[in-house]
C-alpha cells in the first residue's frame, strides 16, 4: 500500500515537480487552483506523460524515464474520478458503470446498493442531481476494484448543502472500500475531514507532506500556512531564543518553542487570538465587527501597527464574543506558527 | 427515357460518401492531435478543394489521372483508368466533398469534452472502443451533417466531373452534366425534368435527416 512519485514535467514557465512517498491511506493534497494538483493527478493516471521520473504505485512501476516505461491508463488500474464526473452523457447510469465490462460484473448489485442508485441505474446522467451523478462516477470507478482512488476536487461542483452530505458518504465509502486514495482539493475543510495524510502544494511544488493535523498545526512556510487557512501572517524576525519580532505589526512574541535563526514570518490562525490569555497581551483597536450565523468576525489592528498593512481576523464563536469591545488581546505562545523558507 | 444519369449520380454520390466518411474522418481525428505547425499546413492541403473552383480541381486530377500521366500509365495497367470512365467520376467526387466531411468533422472532435476519452482510458476502455462508442456517438450530429453535406455535393458534383469523365450518354453521364448537355442542345423540356429531379432528391435527404435527428432526440 504505497505510492510514489517523483516527477518533473514542464509547461512553458510552469514547472511541476513532485516529490511524494505516500505509504498508505487517504492522501488529501490542498493547493490553490493551478498548483498542480490536477497535473499530477493525471501524471499517475497515465493521462499526462511526465517529462522524467518515477512513478511507483504498490511495488508497480507505472512510469519511469529512465527505464522507458510508460504504461498506458488502460494498464495502471487507478481509479480517477473527474471534476465534473465525466460520465458518459449517452449511456445510462447501469451502463456508464458496466461499459465495456465483459458481461454483468459480479460486484454491480453489491455497488449500485452500496452507493444507493438502485432507482436511478435507467436514467441518462443528464437526468441525475448532482449527488446520483457523482454516486454513479464512484460506482463505476468502484466496480472496477482499482488500486487506488484518485479524486480531482470531487466535491466542487455540488451546492453546500449537497456537499456536507456527499462528504460523509464519500468518507464512509473510503473506510468501507480500504483502499488508498489521493483526493485533490483547494478546500482545506474536506481534506482535514477525509484525510489520513495531507501533502500542501503550491506552485508545482509540496512544501509539505505529513499527518494531516501535523500539516495544519505547524505548516512551517507562509505559503502552506495561508492555504491551512491561516489569516494572519507578516514577517518576523528572531530575537531570542524563544521571543520574534513583527515589525509590521510593532510586537515581539514570546513563542512555544524555540526559534531557528532562518525565520521569515510568523502566523496566527484568527481562532486563535483570547483577550483573556495573560500571555502575548497587547493593546489593540477594534476596527470592524462582521456577524456571520455562528460566529464573529472581527477586524483589528495593533497599537503600534505599521499604516498600510492588513487588519488582523478574529474568529470567535458568537456565545464566547466579549460583550465589551476588548482593548487587549493575546495569545498564548505554541498557537504563534514559526514559518520558514519553503 | 433513359434513367442511366440518375443511377450513376445516385450511385458515385453513395460511393464517394463513404470514401469521404472514412477518409474525413480519420484525417479530422489525426490532424486535431498534430502540433500546430504541421496542422496549419494540412488545414490548408486538406481545405483547398473546397475553395478551388470545382474546375481548377478536376485540372489537377487531370494532370495527375490522365492516361498518358506516370501515375495514369501505372493504374491503366492494372486495369483502372479514371478518365472517360463512370468511377473516375468519384474520383471527382471525393476530392470536391472531402473538404466538407473533413471540417465539419474536425469541428465536431473539437468541441468533444477531452475528459471523457481520459475517464474511459482509465476505466480500462481500449481506444478503438473510445472512438466508436463514445467519440462518435457524441459528436453524431456534426457528422452526419458532414456525411449529408459530402453527399448533397457529390451528386452536385459538375466541374471536376466533366473535366475528369467528360460526358459520354449512357457511360458517364451524371444528373449535373446531362442537365448541361440537354440545355446546350436546345432540349429544355428534358433539362427541366432532370433539374426536378435533383430538386426531389435533394429535398427527401434534407427531410430523411431532419427526421432522423428528431426521432433520436
């Protein structure tokens, strides 16, 4: 149960490079749109031909360079389920899922009962919600008993409330079916939910790979920090060994643990601010106050804090909101993210 | 009365069309993967007959064709001589059509959701399996309108095919170069008839089609 991959593939300016040892189960790789994501999901597809490199899929090589092997998609046994599911619009539902099957496939009742679509195996794709389209998509990978799932941001083209439910289906699915899989996603929500192991990509590259609360409690570099959802980051510099300083903002920090001389920024996640922590406390003032349905979000700004730099976010759910404006807030030392050169 | 033009349009027409079908389609579905240099310039090989005058065409199969050309004297030795002769007249016809089948085709492979072909190569599906079932029953429409739009201009198919086949009564007339030849002699009453024909067979293929689109819908 292991993937690898080690490629390089070049697109005018762009350069993928990908450098992944997955050693098994469900592998969520969070980037923003045109990272790579998609490219290397095709790479191990077969879809796409790396320029060099390896490709190792449970022991089998799928594609190496050097070795001139290149194996057809037809050969890889991957199971790739497309953005937009890319069922075939001619065919029904029962026939998307057994086309090209030689004669009714064993595991086809077993699969349209396990994704529930029973009902819907006679109807053109066309005539499906978005739920039954991406079901079918999945029965017809699923039936196929590939030896992996590749998943391209599978839930993007669902409305939100669809998307909370086909989430936990599709998580179900996973832990039933045990095999490994490589979800691709820009939402860090569903990879946080689904994944074992999250790997952080930003332009062609992982900065990161790791346990996926690893991943999102120390992302070592602002950009991973930022695509974990971290609001709040500016450089910083090291003072001592366990103290920063943010010149943007005007503060130095007092930091869980100690601090590398090669600092480049720190960062804060806006839940993580607490008027009530005794420690990193500083004068603040509070610029605006946004009312979401659970939660508040404040904007504020530190005393000392340089003129054109961003406000800072506060995420605060709506029974733990102060009812006073606080004119301090800190935060306790191991929530500052020391962040590194990528 | 002699039917002779009538079976031999409706038959190089029937012919030439699935010469150009295949041959269309196979240059559409090649040429689409080709760098863009390369089909640049096929674009333009495979267009020409399209904008050529039909009889700029039928001198350049005539050059290449004639019986006293290389590639003429090589083929009449194996007993094929396409000019003067009824088959020289699809000959006419497919290079004139071709340009037809070719880019309502390609046109139809272009607006093809590549992300299909990709889903079904990793489901295990073989090329050839891609390409029948699923590739052209989805681009369906843009083909048959090329298969239609071959045919409608192979029997319509006048300069090259005069050029190529002359005419010769009850040998290599065609519907077009009859009509021709009756209203150069003075014979307009029989011109009108052959004329109504054409008319007749052109309306009943455009019907049949309409027909056929709304029935798989």
């Amino acid at each position: 149960m292991s993937l690898s991959v080690h490629i390089r593939k070049r697109y005018g300016d762009f350069l993928l490079a990908i450098d992944l040892e997955h050693t098994g189960g469900i592998c969520g790789v969070l980037g923003a749109s045109g990272c790579g994501k998609t490219l290397t999901l095709k790479c191990i597809a077969g879809i796409e031909k790396p320029d060099e490199g390896k490709i190792i899929l449970n022991g089998r090589t799928l594609f190496d360079s050097d070795q001139k092997i290149n194996l057809k998609p037809q050969e890889r046994h991957v199971g790739y389920m497309f953005q937009n599911y890319a069922l075939f619009p001619h065919m029904t539902a029962e026939q998307n899922i057994i086309c090209g099957m030689k004669g009714i496939p064993e595991r086809l009742e077993e699969t349209l009962s396990l994704m529930n679509i029973q009902e819907c195996r006679n109807l053109y794709p066309r005539q499906l919600s978005g739920g039954q389209q991406q079901r079918t998509a999945m029965a017809r990978i699923l039936v196929r008993d590939p030896e992996i799932l590749l998943l391209d941001e599978p839930f993007s083209a669902l409305d939100s409330y669809l998307r909370e439910i086909m989430q936990t289906q599709i998580h179900k699915i996973l832990q039933d079916y045990g095999k490994d899989a490589v979800i691709v996603s820009h939402s860090r929500d569903e990879i946080y939910y689904l994944c074992d192991r999250a790997a952080v990509m930003h332009k062609g590259c992982i900065l990161k790979y790791g346990m996926t609360e690893q991943v999102f409690k120390n992302p070592e570099s602002a950009e991973a920090a930022l695509l974990t959802g971290c609001k709040n980051i500016a450089s910083a510099k090291k003072t001592g060994e366990k103290t920063v300083f943010v010149p943007d903002w005007g503060i130095s920090f007092e930091t869980g643990v100690p601090v590398k001389d090669d600092l480049e920024a720190v960062g804060i996640r806006a839940h993580y601010f607490d008027p009530g922590s005794g420690r990193n406390l500083f004068p603040v003032r509070i610029v605006e106050q946004r009312e979401e349905p659970f939660e508040n979000r404040i904007l504020f700004r530190y005393e000392e804090q340089k003129e054109g730099t961003p406000d800072l976010w506060w995420r605060v759910p709506k029974n733990q909101t102060p009812a006073v404006r606080p004119v301090k807030i800190g935060v306790s030392p191991e929530n500052i993210l020391l962040l590194y050169k990528a | 009365m002699d039917w002779y033009p009538l079976w031999n349009s409706l038959r190089i027409a029937a012919i030439s069309s699935v010469i150009v079908f295949f041959c269309g389609i196979a240059a559409a579905y090649y040429v689409a993967k080709l760098p863009a240099v390369i089909k640049g310039i096929l674009d333009v090989v495979f267009t020409l007959p399209m904008v050529l005058p039909p009889t700029v065409c039928g001198y350049f199969l005539l050059i290449l064709l004639g019986p006293k050309r290389p590639l003429g004297i090589l083929l009449g030795k194996i007993g094929l001589q396409f000019a003067m002769t009824w088959y020289g007249g699809i000959v006419a016809a497919v290079v004139v059509a071709f340009p037809l089948m070719y880019r309502t085709a390609r046109g139809a492979f272009e607006g093809f959701d590549n992300d299909l072909a990709w889903a079904a190569q990793t489901l295990g599906l073989s090329n050839t399996y891609i390409f029948w079932r699923i590739r052209m029953p989805l681009c369906r429409q843009g083909i048959l309108a090329g298969v239609v739009l071959s045919f409608a201009r192979a029997l319509g198919e006048y300069g090259a095919t005069s050029m190529l086949t002359g005419y010769i009564p009850a040998r290599t007339a065609t519907i077009s170069t009859t009509v021709y030849q009756l209203w150069r002699t003075n014979n307009e009453q029989q011109a009108f008839f052959w004329v109504m024909i054409n008319l007749a067979i052109s309306t009943v293929i455009l019907l049949a089609v309409n027909m056929l689109e709304r029935g798989k819908r």
